[in-house]
C-alpha cells in the first residue's frame, strides 16, 4: 500500500511537501452519541468496535473497518474503569503495518500535534481557551510555516486560503536594517531539564519499561514522538495488544506503562462502561476536536492536503452526526474485552518506536523474543541514526505584533566540526539580512544550538521568511525554512 501522500508547494517556500493520510472516515461517526439503554446488551457479533475494560489498559476502544483500517482510541480512567477522558488516537490504514497517524491532546483535551505516518506534523500551540498558534511542517522537516486559529471567530466560505498566500518578497538586497537593529545569532548550550518520573502512577496490573534513545554514535537524544507497540505472540495485525506512549524522563530517556495480564477487577456493567465512553467522546471529540480541526483547515496553506488537517473526519459524517443530541450509539453493542479474566493469555513481544524532532520516518527498536505476560518486561532502545539533522525552527514568539523583535532557535545533530551555518531572514516590507558562523564546537549530545534574534516590523500584516542553511566541509548543504506574519 503506497503511503506516500500528497506532493504539493508552499506558495511562501516554493518546496515539496508530502504529507501521510488521516482516513478516520467511519470510525467515530459509530461512536458519537449517548448509550440509552438501561440493561447490557447482547454484543453484536460483527459489531467492528471493541471496547476495554481494565483501569490499567489506557486503551479505551478499537475500531476495525476494514474498508478504512484500524482506529484506537486511548485516554485515562478511573479506579472502576470509568473513561475519563481521551489523551490520543491512532489510526492505521495497514493494521499489518507499524505506520500509523496519531492525533495528540493535552492534560485540557484539546488537540495538541498531529503526526502524519511520514514524519509531517501540524502542531498547535495554545495561547488562551479558544486561540493558537499553528505551525504546519513538512515530512522532510525543511520548511514549516506559522499561522494563527480563533475559535471565535466564523469561518465563512469553507476552507480558505492562509493570510499572504503570495507573498512578495524582495528580489534585490533590500534593506539590512529594522528599528536600528542588527541580526544577532549566538550559540546556545541545552539545559536538559528532568520530568516527573511516571513510576508513581504505576497501577496493579501494569509495569514500568524504559526506552532509550541515541544518536551520532551513542549519545543521548529526544523524539517527538516514543511508544511501545505490544502484541501477544505471535505478533501480527490480529494479535495487536496496543500503542502506548512513552513520556519523557529526561535526555535519552522515556518511560512507559504498560497494561499486564493480571486485570484490575472491573465492577462495572457493560452499560456503565459505554455510557462512559460515549460521554468523554461527545465531549471532547464532538464539542473540541472536531472545531478546531476545521479552524486548522481554514487557516492552512491553501495546498495542505485535508486529509491531514482531519478533513475526512468532518467530511464522513462526524460533524452532522455530533449535532443530533440522543442518537442511537452503536457502543452499547459493542464487542467488551473481558478483562476481568484475562485478555490474553502466555507470551507478549514488544517495539519501541520513535518519530525524529527533526522529521523523517520513524525509527524502531528490535522487536523483542516473546516475554510470559506474568513476567518483568525488558528495556527497550532505539537508535536514531549518525546522520545530520535538522530540527525544525522554533520561533518566539510565533506571533509577533508589530515593532516586536522574535527569535528563531534550533539545533543541529551530529554536524561535523567546521560545517559553516547561514541565517537568511527577508520580510516582505523589503527587508532582508544575513549571518553565519562556523561551527567550532558541540555540546554534551553532539549538537550545535543556536538562537538569531530577528528585529520586528514596523507594521502589522508583515511577513517574514526565515532560511538555515548548513554547509558541511564536504560541500553539502542542507536547508530549512520557516515563516511567520506580524499580528
């Protein structure tokens, strides 16, 4: 099955995007609605959704069309299994396969990154309740562009086209001075902080693995994105336990929880467990996600493919679906997972599986001998590879007003020593100016680290393009490039 998604050109860039599909179609238009009946049902046989029932499994549901592949939903619940609320979904076309595309919510249930199977991401960050900056970058992480969403605000006209779909920039040298401010580029030196450990929310009927992850050679490094992928033995599509994700210890370091073959007892009738389910769905997915998919549709660069932005989502049925206030929910027959007994039995095998900061496709660990479920899991690790990357510009802030001076960082993994780094900033008020340096040295984790402070506007509606390019000693060069407009 050919994965490769939609080739298409940034106006701002002029370079080629390719971005993986989010075919979600049918899944949650099945979910949406409040379970109406007050005694158990008969699950139905042929029903595609499985509902989970263990406190301790962060699986919530699964839904198998074949037509469209596999959805998971994944959140937390209480001591009684109570769904509580949903923290991901991860969607694959080839349940065969290890890609996927993964939908991310914050601790406030509100769409935080979306993933595409190829290394494309949309990332949204929020600034107040109903406002967020959204960056788009490409699978190859060599160009991302930053725009702004309100949920406020009315959409009118479908989807529209980004502010200064085409802008003009300056041919020529323009001008190298704002507000009688220069380009400053200095290099920086990473301060890794330590997050909370996740041991101590581990439940009975859970364990604890470690993932590390390296790159240039050894040295510690971070992932957008890290999970172990579970399955009972022998692993196949059909024997897939789940993805859970991993968070952050501190550099190189990732933990995860993992669901055991020992349930929590669930005290709780199948009726309880889908009401709670449709719930959290109408809740999260009717009145948050789905709003601000479209918001993230209306404002991306025209080119973006919607399948990637969720459109397919909102364009099978969901939307219409979430405006009806009692439907008849099929999750009421579902297919319940029995965890109060076992839901599996004898060995499991495991995979790590990490998604590079700097795009690209994912990265895995070797799949490990099948493990009895009873027994102490393995740590796991993942290398990422010798090769040079780029991370992605982080700019801030990345909605400047006029008159405000922004900053552009990044760091560049396993870069020789001596590789030349340029930072070509032009606005299109005509302005233009740039600075380079050598890199002479690295830090601890082999990276160089760098911030340019960039002079603001003097208007607002301005727009800036900012291009890194590394030129390696052996003449290579890579390049990235970002934008942003001057609120």
């Amino acid at each position: 099955m050919d994965f490769s998604g939609t080739f298409f050109r940034f106006p701002v860039a002029v370079r080629r995007f390719v971005f993986g599909p989010l075919t979600l179609a049918g899944f949650l238009v099945l979910m949406t609605g409040a379970c109406k009946k007050e005694t158990d049902p008969a699950p139905v046989s042929n029903s595609p959704i499985t509902l989970f029932t263990s406190p301790s499994n962060p699986l919530v549901a699964r839904i198998d069309n074949k037509a469209d592949g596999i959805l998971e939903l994944y959140g937390t619940k209480n001591a009684a299994g109570v769904t509580q609320q949903l923290t991901m979904l991860v969607h694959q076309m080839d349940p065969s396969s290890k890609d996927a595309t993964y939908l991310l919510l914050d601790e406030q249930s509100r769409l935080k990154t979306i993933l595409g199977q190829d290394g494309s991401k949309i990332a949204l960050k929020w600034q107040t309740e109903s406002r967020a900056t959204v960056t788009y970058i490409s699978a190859d992480g060599e160009n991302q562009v930053n725009t702004e969403i309100d949920l406020d605000e009315e959409i009118t006209g479908g989807r529209l086209a980004a502010p200064a779909t085409n802008p003009v920039f300056p041919a020529g040298s323009g001008t190298s001075v704002r507000n009688n401010q220069p380009l400053r580029l200095s290099q920086e030196f990473a301060n890794d902080a330590v997050s909370i450990p996740s041991g101590a929310r581990k439940a009975a009927g859970q364990q604890e693995v470690t993932i590390n992850l390296t790159n240039c050679g050894g040295l510690p490094s971070d992932a957008e994105y890290v999970s172990v992928i579970m399955y009972k033995s022998p692993a196949s599509k059909s024997n897939r336990v789940g993805e859970f994700k991993a968070h952050r210890v501190t550099k190189g370091m990732y933990s995860v929880i993992l669901p055991t073959d020992v349930s929590a007892e669930v005290n709780l009738s199948n009726q309880d467990i889908c009401k709670g389910v449709g719930k959290v769905i109408d809740k999260i997915l009717c009145n948050k996600v789905t709003k601000v998919l479209r918001k993230v549709g209306s404002k991306a660069p025209k080119a973006t493919p919607w399948t990637l932005i969720g459109g397919f989502i909102l364009d099978k049925g969901l939307g219409k679906l979430c405006g009806i206030t009692t439907p008849e929910g099929e999750l009421c027959k579902a297919n319940f997972e029995d965890e109060k007994k076992n839901y599996w039995t004898g060995n499991v095998l495991f995979i790590a599986k990490a998604v590079p900061t700097s795009g690209g496709e994912p990265r895995y660990s070797r799949l490990t001998d099948p493990i009895d479920g009873k027994a102490s899991y393995p740590d796991l690790s993942v290398e990422l590879g010798a090769e040079l990357k780029v991370q992605p510009l982080v700019l801030s802030p990345d909605r400047p007003v006029a008159q405000q001076s922004y900053v552009a960082r990044a760091s560049i993994h396993c870069v020789p020593v001596n590789s030349r780094v340029s930072l070509r900033v032009v606005g299109t008020d005509s302005y233009t100016d740039e600075v380079s340096t050598v890199v002479y040295s690295l830090d601890a984790n082999g990276a160089f680290n760098f911030s340019l402070t960039i002079p603001g506007a003097k208007t607002s509606g301005i727009q800036d393009e900012i291009k890194l390019t590394v030129t390696l000693p052996d003449g290579k060069v890579i390049t990235k490039t970002a934008s942003l407009i001057f609120g």
